[in-house]
C-alpha cells in the first residue's frame, strides 16, 4: 500500500461537493502501473460528471480526464513500461489524484524535458483536437475553417494545428479575447456578432469545409451547418450549455437534442455531415490508433512546433477553485492541477 491524496465527489452539486482525502493506494493489478501524477488536466468533463450530465459516470467518483506523471510501480503483465518511465494519458476519471493505478494499454511514453503542466494541455485537447482535424474531417491545405470557442484549450489547438497543415482557420471568441485569438495565425470574429453566418461565408469565400462546434443545439445549426459550403462537415464535440456555470441546464439539454435536427435529403442533395466527436469512445474503441495520434502530438510539443496555452496551475488541494475559475472562464488556456503545489 502507498499512502496518496485524492478529490473525491461524493454527491452531486456545485463545486463545493469536492472533498480531498488521504487514501492507501493498493499495488497495480494485471496490466496496470502505479503512477505519480505530475500534473492533471482540468475539463469541462470534470463538470459535467459532477452535476450529473455526463453519460456513464455517476457519483461517487474521483475526476480527471488526463494526466502526465512517472511510473514507479509495475504490475504483471505488463510489457513495454518500466519504472521512471514518463508517461499520458487519457482515463476518463481518476486523475486528480497524487498516485494512481492506471491500466497500461492506455498510456504513451511522454517526453522528457518538456513542462508536465504544458504536456497535459496537449492530452485530451490535444488528441481531441487532432483526430478532429486529421482522421473526422481532413481538410485539405488553403481550405477554410470554422473554429468555436478558438481561445479555449481546444479551439486554440485545432487553429494552431490548422496553420501548421496550411488550412486557413476562422476562430471566435468573446471581443476580449480576439486579439488573442489573432496571434495564433487565424481570423478572429466576435462569437455575438450581427450577421455572424454572413460574415463567416463571405471570409471564407462561400463556406467553411468543416465547423468544430462544442456547444450543439441551435448554435450548431445556425452557427455551424449554415456556413458550410457543399461538402462540407459540421462536428459536434461538446455540450457546453448543459453544464455552464457549473450546475445542470435541463433546458439546454433539451435545446442540444432537438435545435439541430436536418433533412436527410437536404444533407445528401449538398453532400454535407453531420459528425460527433467524443475521445473517451475513441480511447475505448480505437486504442492503438489513440496511442499513435497521442504520440504524434507529444512530438510536436517536445519540438516546440505545438505550443499549448497553460491558464493557471493550483495544487491539487484546490481542485474545487481550478473548477470555478473554468465554470467563469476566469482564464485563457488549459487549468492544471499540479499534486504537490502550483510549480
């Protein structure tokens, strides 16, 4: 047993349900590691299995979507991964924990020398952001984009990783944050602007070839379909609405499973998609193709050519903080927990 501190949710409800414990860590089972978590990830997940509105997750459980850290404790079974070995990866839950046993086929050598803080910013919106980009929708260099919400962990890595395949990329984001959104290489339009579809059409010459859209409902058909151009392929990836402001919207669930319904026929006549993005499915269905694409962006940040936005980093103790400040969107970039202390 090794001695391990843990945010624990035992209930349903704002951010102050979470509680931090001390617990004892058993040894790693079949194919599993102990790992000393170096930093983990704050989502918008997190939040949403807190009020209830994530599928599959129910109370009581320990958030954290991903994580970085160390292995120092292997299991049997296990090939591939030693002790000392830097590591990520993608669990779905657990992660806001010092020392976690975490199964090995999900994890991916990380490298060494880069920031853990900045590493974590690149796992799940990293992957979220690549496989969007690279294996759903493909665009082509010198095409058009849509990106939503273009400040935030995601969006500012799918603009980013745009640039870096030649695509040209159209991000919003609230007015205070449109210079920000400028200085990654892509047009920046106010997400609240007047003839908002217009705009985006006439930038784009006629339409996007793929709109990334985390909000759903009325806002994907309106702000998303509406400017694609024949072809073209609108992605929803999120919910945001359902849990904004960190409790549970009924009315906005209700928005996202029936503001976005399309003709069939109108979808083939145009030759446009509809697409939905989740990486915990991916994870769980596709792990080798998970693990390369996770590696591939690893990669990119250990050359420096990916260069993820870190917003804040708290201790773990103040995990229920870390998820205010994203229930306000107090900052820009990814939220770290770092166990240990802010570092």
């Amino acid at each position: 047993m090794m001695d391990a501190l843990e945010v624990w949710v035992p209930r349903k409800g704002d951010a102050q349900a979470l509680e931090v414990r001390s617990v004892q860590l058993a040894a790693p089972g079949f194919g599993q590691v102990t790992v000393e978590v170096e930093a983990a990830g704050v989502a918008y997940a997190d939040i949403a299995m807190r009020v209830g509105a994530y599928p599959g997750v129910n109370v009581p459980f320990v958030p954290g979507y991903d994580f970085v850290g160390r292995i120092v404790r292997v299991g049997d079974g296990v090939d591939g991964f030693a002790a000392g070995d830097r590591v990520g990866g993608i669990t779905v839950t657990g992660c806001y924990a010092s020392l976690r046993n975490v199964d090995a086929k999900l994890l991916v050598k990380a490298p060494e020398g880069c920031d853990a803080a900045k590493l974590v910013a690149a796992t799940l919106n990293g992957l979220t952001a690549w496989q969007m980009l690279k294996r759903t929708t493909a665009p082509e260099k010198g095409e058009w984009v849509l990106v939503h919400g273009a400040s935030g962990g995601v969006g500012t890595l799918l603009v980013d990783l745009a640039a870096l395949g030649g695509i040209k990329a159209i991000g919003t984001s609230s007015a205070g944050n449109l210079d920000f959104v400028r200085s990654h290489n892509c047009v920046a339009i106010d997400y609240a602007a007047d003839a908002f579809a217009e705009k985006v059409l006439e930038i784009s010459g006629g339409g996007v070839v793929a709109a990334y859209d985390h909000i759903g409902g009325r806002h994907f058909r309106k702000r998303s379909m509406a400017v694609l151009r024949d072809g073209g392929v609108g992605v929803l990836y999120g919910a945001y609405e359902v849990s904004r402001g960190g409790r549970f919207r009924p009315a906005a669930l209700i928005s996202l499973l029936t503001g976005g319904r399309y003709s069939p026929l109108d979808l083939v006549a145009a030759s446009k998609g509809v697409v939905t993005y989740l990486a915990d499915a991916m994870v769980r269905h596709r792990v080798e193709t998970y693990r390369a694409d996770m590696a591939d962006v690893y990669a990119l940040v250990e050359t420096g050519a990916l260069n993820p936005i870190v917003g804040a980093r708290l201790a773990l103790e103040r995990a229920a903080e870390a998820q205010i400040m994203l229930e306000n969107r107090a900052v820009t970039g990814k939220i770290v927990l770092v166990p240990g202390g802010a570092a």
